[in-house]
C-alpha cells in the first residue's frame, strides 16, 4: 500500500503504518475525549478525558493490530508467506505472497480474524465484570474496547467482500461449487450491495436526521464496494489471462544499449529516434540491467556527456524479471505491485524478451474478445452468479 511507513516487525512480518492512520487516530482520541467519555462518565477532568481518549485510541489500533496478525500467522501456519501487516483509516490489511490455494485455507485464515476480536471482546468484559467497582476511568477503558472489539467482529463476519465474512463466504461457495471465480464474483456482489446499501443509510442519517456518524457509515460503504469491484475485476482478469504465459505478450525486438554507451549518446542516438521508454543493457549476450527514460531524465544536462549507461542503469539483480514460461498473471502481479511499467524475461543470464504493463493489457483485450465475456463475468454467462 502507498502512503505506508515501515515502523518494525514482528513474526518476521513488516508493520506499516499508512499516512491516513494518523487522522484516524487523532479523530478517535477526540471523539472519545470530547463525546463518548463525557456522555457517560461525567465529573472528569479535561486531562483525564483526553488522557482515557488517546490511550483508548492507541489500544483499539493495537487490538486491530491483533487481529491482523491472527490472519497472518494462520496464513503461516498453513504455508503461506506473509509480507506486511499495515494500518489505515479503516483498520488494517495484511499483505500475503499468494492467495489461498484451497477453499479449506481461505476459509480458516479469513474466519480467524473476527474470532480474536470476538474473543478479545470476551475477555475485555470479563475483566470490566472484575474491575467496575473500581477507578471509572479504567472501567470505561476496558469497557470501550470489549464494545468495539465486538463491533469489530461483528461487522467483519458479514457475508460480504473484502470484509473476512465476504472471503468466508466465498470459501464456503467454492467448495460447493468447486469454481473459485463464481464464488469470488458471488461474494464480491455482495460486497457491492452492502457498500451500496451502507452509502444509502449514511446519506439518510445525514440529511434527514441531521446525524454526522453518517458520514463514517458513507465512507464505508464507498471504500466496501470500490474493494469489491476492485475483487472482482482483478478476477476477471485472472481467468482471461488463465494460461497464458509470458512468452505470448513478450517482445521479442526489444531495444538494447551497451553499458559503456555514454548518457547522450543514447539520447541522441536511440531515445529520439525510437522513441522508447526503456532499454536492456547488455554486454554480448549477458544481461547487465535496464535504463529507461525516467533514469536518464534524472541526469543532470551538463553531467550526460560524462556518464555512462552501466553508472546509471538499474543493475540486473534489481531489475523485475520472469521466464518466458512463467504465467502472465505473474508478470501483471509484479509490474502491479512494484508500481514499475516493465520487466525483462530471462533466459539464465540472458535476456530474450521484454514484457510491458501494455503488452499485457493488450493480452487481456484481445482474449476478451475472443471469449466475448463482460469484464466483470469471465464466464460470459448472464444469469451466473
């Protein structure tokens, strides 16, 4: 996720922390200094309100932290890599290598999260059941978080994606079915009704009852089924590109530069006149790293005539790669995640291909029309849902 800062790493798994999260928090710490707290436990101090507010707020971000990690290491368990765990304005999301092999897996990794929360909520209460007789500021503390770790593991077990009932739904359909892309286009309509549906209740509270809470209650619903439709287009397009691999969007007439080629030399003798975003570097047949126009670009004009492409080009063990035989999903995966517009196909230490985010697209396209499917319906089958 972009915007994200690594702040450490726990089980071997990143922890991010997202720009929106610190909005969040500070909204929450207010919310809860100058609303919730006062409401129910007046006769406080202004100091201890906010004392009670921004201690809750950093708690509830740590039991969402909890519940991130329970995701992760059932992911772990069950032989799945898990990259990062990052938190946002909307709780948190955990970053895995791959998705679930078999419905049995999505299932018990998606189902485990709102468990703890549920189970967080439980002990909360019976420690607020232990303490109530003692100092209010730390009965409403533990009380807040039972109430909103089970508000949390309530909301998420609703049968709806990206929520964690959403993929347990989709796990139950797809063992029924045994067709992972009808349960994911099943589950992700569900997810567009509920967004839908929580977008219309939050407008309604907002003008007819004069109630801003329905602002949150919109927000949900707009992020809910931007995701859900986000879920089911990146299916589609798995089942278009089902199959193929690299090799079929690769091109084969890719442009190459040597490494001792000096900066303007190769914009003045390649860039201008073949007008290409990127070059393979490459000294005989070894694969030596890639330059694009964005490298260059980054050269000081005056400095072009002194530097060599090998100073400037992203060396080969940092360039994306893939075999020719690797699948096309793959590639799209990586120039997806990387944010990059390219990656070289290797044969060993040679370079026999050049793949592009276009290349790709151009893939999808044509086996869209070839299959004469919807973009949100792989199958092409009206009624299928």
């Amino acid at each position: 996720m972009s915007g994200a800062v690594r702040v450490g790493r726990v089980f071997g798994i990143d922890l991010k922390v997202h720009f929106s999260w610190v909005f969040i928090f500070v909204l929450v710490s207010w919310t809860l200094a100058t609303s919730y707290l006062p409401d129910g436990y007046p006769g406080w101090s202004d100091r201890q309100y906010w004392a009670i507010g921004i201690v809750g707020s950093l708690l509830l971000f740590t039991c969402v932290l909890i519940h991130e990690l329970s995701h992760s290491l059932e992911a772990i368990r069950r032989g799945h890599q898990v990259e990062s765990i990052t938190l946002f304005f909307l709780g948190g999301v955990s970053q895995m290598g791959e998705e679930a092999e078999t419905a049995g897996d999505e299932f018990w990794v998606s189902v485990v999260g709102p468990l703890t929360s549920l189970g967080l909520a439980v002990v909360f209460w019976l420690v607020y059941l232990i303490i109530r007789g003692g100092p209010s500021q730390v009965a409403a503390l533990v009380w807040y978080l039972a109430y909103v770790n089970a508000a949390i593991g309530i909301f998420n077990l609703l049968p709806a994606l990206p929520l964690d009932g959403g993929r347990v739904l989709r796990a139950v359909l797809w063992k029924l079915t045994g067709d992972e892309a009808r349960a994911t286009r099943a589950a992700s309509r569900a997810g567009t009704a509920l967004g839908f549906g929580l977008v219309t209740i939050g407008i309604t509270l907002i003008f007819v009852t004069r109630n801003f809470a329905g602002v949150w209650l919109a927000l949900i619903g707009w992020f809910i089924q931007s995701a859900a439709t986000s879920i089911r287009e990146q299916s589609a397009t798995e089942q278009l590109l089902s199959g193929r691999l690299v090799r079929d969007a690769m091109r084969t007439d890719f442009p190459t530069v040597d490494p001792g080629t000096t900066i303007q030399r190769l914009l003045d003798e390649r860039i201008v006149r073949d007008f290409e975003r990127a070059y393979v570097v490459v000294l005989g047949d070894t694969f030596r790293g890639l330059i694009t126009t964005t490298d260059v670009r980054d050269v000081a004009p005056d400095e072009r005539e002194r530097r060599w492409v090998s100073e400037v080009m992203i060396r080969a063990e940092n360039v994306a790669s893939l075999p020719p035989d690797a699948p096309l999903e793959d590639a799209l995966e990586l120039i997806v995640q990387r944010g990059i517009h390219q990656l070289v196909v290797l044969e060993g230490h040679r370079a026999v291909g050049l793949v592009t985010r276009g290349d790709v697209l151009r893939v999808i396209e044509v086996s869209r029309l070839l299959s004469g499917r919807r973009p949100d319906d792989p199958k092409g089958s009206p009624g299928d849902s």
